[in-house]
C-alpha cells in the first residue's frame, strides 16, 4: 500500500508500506479521506515542533475517516462495510490519568501520526490501516466521508467547549480562525452562545467565519480598532477562545475580557508574555485545552445529525499522489482554511 512519509523538513514521500492485518479485536480500514492538519504541517516544514522533533521517517495524519473491509472474531460493535470515523487517540487506560477520566493526559499515549515517542507513532494517511475496533465511530448515510473526516478537530473544539464551561447566552471572542478558531465558532454555537466575534488577520479566512456562524469579524492587521467597544467597562466579552498561538491577540483578548471572564487557550506557539496585573485586577480564568478523549464520540453524533455545516471549510480534496501540492496549498492561508487527500 501507499502512505504519505516524512522523512525531514521538506522530504515528503509517498512510500510504499507493508498492508497489516487485524487482530482479535481489530478492524481493517480502507482510509477514504484524510485532513491535514496544522501538526502535520509543522513536521513538514519544520521537521517537528518545539522539542518534538523527527528521529526517524514517519507516516503523517490523524484525521481521517473510510470504510472497514475486514474484522477480527471478537468485533461486534461494527462490521464490514461500515463507514467510519477514527479515532486517532489511543490511551492506556491504565495509568493514574487514564483511571481518573483524563485519558487525554495518559501517561503512555499512542497518538497517530507523533514523534512525540520513540519510535514514532506512524500515522493514518495510509491506504489500508489497522485498527482497534473501540476507534471506530459509525457514520450514517448520506453524510460524506470527507465531513466524517473533520471529526477529529470538531473533538478539539468541543473539548475546549467543555473547559470553558456552560456558553448559555455568553458573549464569545475567537482568535485566530484557522481550522481549530472556525470549528470553535460551529462548537460555541451548538452549545448556546449568544454573540460570537472573531479576529484574524486574513479576510479570506474571516470571511469563512461568517459562512459558519460568527456574528461580527476584525481584521486586526487593518481594524484594530474596531475591537475598541468590547474593552468599556473593564471589558463586555465573557469566554475567549485563543487559536492563534499569538501573543499580540492573546493580550487583547485578556483587554477585553469582562472581570471573572474565561480564557481557553488552544494555539500553540512560543512562550507569551502576560500581563499579570490584567489578569489579578480582572480576576480571569485561563485555562488550557489539550486534544479530546469523550468528545470524538459527540463531534461525530452532531455531524450525524447535521447540527453543524462543515462543507464550507473544505477547500480541495488532492489525490494521494499529489500530497505535497495538498500540503502547499494547506500552508497557504489566504486561499486554503482545510484541505484534504483522496486515498481511494
């Protein structure tokens, strides 16, 4: 079978690669669509992130969603021909974490498609994969496999969602609407926010907001100034979800904020600087969001049921083969917001 290999920054391949078969308790996928997401993307470029860095070549990709073609005897929750969601997150369950309900903080993670570990974790932008039947998450017909694929980062937003706590009639601020910052206004929506701003600095991406839900988008390379009314009276916003990574937004999330306000970080980058006297004056609550355990199982069931439109953040499906032009293009944020390859 085919898969998309990194081997170093820039050295993407398309491999061939040993077709597995499942075990007692596993299924082979044919993998239909795969996203790629902003982690692949700094292993492409970068060759890892922070001090995560390539050791050794390694199959990309963690969202994705196809067709089982094969079980093993004690599977009974799904069978062949089933179309699927996988679940790319494969805790212990185990561990102290994992004993206490937080399997996304599992102290022996396999995550697909990380060099977080040594040998890595090779990933799922491969033709054919094996998989533990528990992965797998149903969809129903008439959904497109290519939304099925958008599970796994509809996960990371609705984890972020259950952080921030109850959204009922609340006032939300997004920064950064890249796939994380557009899937975060659809999960604010879906649990009840009443008004939701969103910040970026590319007219193309915020204009993509605007299809998917936010009520008022700022440019704030250009308009910065149109923040200005959301920071009267010690600030009118009551959660802020930070996707950027970004330091200048992160403070002016922190402005705006009303005292006792709620800020959920969720974009990586370099250490920030924070103003700690913002953040003791207003009495605000930063939290972090990392990844997803229950909530796959939600992003798939609201997808299921079409509470939310995810088609307008699919820019091109690429074929296998023409991964790295998929991989370019994806890097490009004033034309792509989400693409994603065709593996069959």
């Amino acid at each position: 079978m085919k898969a998309v290999v990194i081997h170093k920054e820039l050295d993407l391949r398309i491999d061939e690669r040993i077709e597995e078969k499942p075990g007692p308790d596993q299924i082979l996928v044919k993998i239909l669509r795969g996203g790629i997401c902003g982690s692949d993307l700094h292993y492409y470029h970068h060759g890892g992130f922070g001090t995560v860095r390539l050791k050794e070549p390694m199959i990309l990709g963690h969202e994705v969603a196809g067709e089982i073609v094969s079980t093993g005897p004690n599977v009974t929750n799904v069978k062949i021909g089933d179309r699927i969601a996988l679940n790319p997150s494969r805790p212990c369950n185990h561990c102290e974490y994992c004993q206490r309900g937080l399997q996304n903080q599992c102290l022996d993670m396999r995550f697909y498609g990380s060099a977080m570990r040594f040998p890595h974790v090779q990933g799922a932008f491969r033709q054919m994969m094996v998989a533990d039947a528990t992965q797998a998450h149903i969809i129903d017909q008439g959904i497109g496999i290519e939304e099925a694929a958008f599970a796994e980062p509809f996960a990371v937003t609705l984890h972020a969602i259950n952080r921030a706590g109850p959204l009922l009639n609340k006032r939300v601020l997004v920064t950064g609407c890249g796939p994380i910052g557009a899937l975060a206004i659809m999960a604010a929506r879906v649990h009840g926010a009443r008004e939701i701003i969103v910040t970026d600095i590319s007219d193309f991406t915020l204009g993509l907001a605007k299809k998917v839900g936010a009520d008022h988008t700022v440019n704030v390379a250009t308009n910065a100034e149109a923040m200005a009314r959301f920071k009267a009276g010690k600030g009118q916003i009551d959660v802020m979800f930070e996707a950027s990574g970004n330091e200048a937004a992160l403070q002016l999330g922190l402005e705006v904020l009303r005292p006792r306000g709620t800020l959920v970080q969720l974009g990586l980058g370099s250490s920030l600087n924070v103003p700690q006297n913002v953040i003791v004056g207003k009495e605000i609550e930063i939290l972090g969001s990392f990844r997803f355990h229950e909530e796959f199982a939600l992003a798939v069931d609201l997808i299921n049921h079409r509470r939310v439109n995810l088609k307008p953040l699919l820019t091109e499906i690429v074929t296998l083969d023409d991964a790295k032009r998929g991989f370019d293009l994806a890097s490009d944020r004033s034309k792509a917001m989400k693409v994603q390859i065709a593996f069959a």
